[in-house]
C-alpha cells in the first residue's frame, strides 16, 4: 500500500505542478526553468521503469508540486484554487480521453515526433512547445468540456504564452494518465486523505534534502 499511494502521490504532484504552472504563466507571464523542464520533459517518458523515472529521477524539480498538493490538502486551504480547479478540470479531461482510443493514438504518434524535435533543439525550445501547443489544439480541445484558464490577458494573447499553456495542461494530462495508472482514484482523495497528506510531507522533506 505505501508503494502504491507513494507513486500515486508523486503522480498527482505532478499533476499538481503543471496546473501550478498554468496559474503562474497566466498571472505573471514567467514559469521556473527547472520545474518547468520537468514537466514537459514527463510528456516524452514515454515507456518509464517506474513513476520517478517521468520526473527525471528527482524529486527535486516536483517541490512546486508538492508544496502546492500540500497546500490544498489542508483544511480550508485557498491559496491555491485556480491550480486546483485547473487540476479538476485535468482530471475530467483524462477521463473523457481514455475512452478515444483514436486520439490517444494521435497523441502518442505526435509525441514521439516532438520528443525527437525535443532532441534536435531542446525540450522547452519555442518549436518543440508551438508543436505540443497545436498537438493539445487539435485533441484536447476538441472536447465540449474547455478548461478556462483566468489571468492577465495581455500574457495570455501572446501565442508564445498560449501554447506554453497547452503544452502544461497537455503535461498534466500526462500525469493524471499516470496517476490513475498506477491506482490513483478520486476515493483515495476522499478516503485517505491523511496518509496522501503525510505522504506529500515525507517526499517533500525528501526532495529539499537533495537541493542540499
């Protein structure tokens, strides 16, 4: 059981870290380069060992992640609720997908190009995520359901901004991919919230002590 919760955690920090992302790019136009990475570079995992290898073997670049989960397992916690209504709508979002069978066969084809283009320039390179930001256009958005993303609009008209979006919210489909995969359920939210939030604790004390 812990193995279990603690790759579902790490999973939903993931998860947690892209919607984290999505709420500071609109907000301030400006993402931290390493977390960032992180999780773009988690979209071209694309046959891991295990739930550490997605995130570069570190928890390190998870800490936004982790603090952000952390946050919003606490009780009357509101500081971080547009990430946690971006994650929500992520979630939602995953479900409808697992269900097209053809789309997700688009969106493996197409992943496996941009983590080649990924090789030839850089994994955060304006290419690589103008292509990751068109991929999550042509699936992702073609769903009734539209995760509405809240800001500063003169950040989010910039294309550059948009598509660095949609690839963070395409990286957070990944997660919640990965997070149910691995026996993340929305009961285990509900149900086991004390050991998720004692989890969130322990791997977050793990991941600043490899800063030091």
């Amino acid at each position: 059981m812990t193995d279990k919760l603690e790759n579902a955690t790490i999973a939903l920090a993931g998860l947690f870290q892209a919607a984290g992302l999505v709420e500071q790019l609109a907000k301030t136009g400006y993402v931290p380069s390493d977390a960032y990475r992180c999780t773009i570079e988690s979209l071209f995992a694309m046959d891991p060992p295990n739930t550490r290898a997605v995130y570069g073997n570190t928890l390190a670049h998870l800490i936004p992640g982790l603090e952000i989960l952390q946050a919003t397992l606490e009780p009357g916690n509101q500081q971080h609720k547009d990430a946690l209504r971006y994650s929500l709508g992520v979630l939602h979002l995953q479900r409808k997908l697992s269900a097209r069978k053809d789309m997700l066969g688009v969106l493996g084809t197409r992943l496996k190009q941009a983590a080649r283009q990924a090789e030839l320039f850089s994994s955060t390179h304006e290419n690589v995520i103008g292509n990751l930001g068109d991929l999550y256009k042509e699936t992702i958005s073609t769903f009734r359901f539209r995760i509405q993303v809240t800001g500063d609009q003169g950040y989010l008209q910039q294309a550059r901004i948009a598509n660095q979006v949609r690839a963070l919210l395409l990286a957070g489909i990944r997660s919640a991919t990965l997070w149910r995969q691995v026996g993340g359920s929305r009961w285990q939210l509900i149900f086991q919230r004390k050991k998720l939030a004692q989890t969130v604790d322990r791997l977050l004390r793990e991941a600043k002590a490899e800063l030091r």
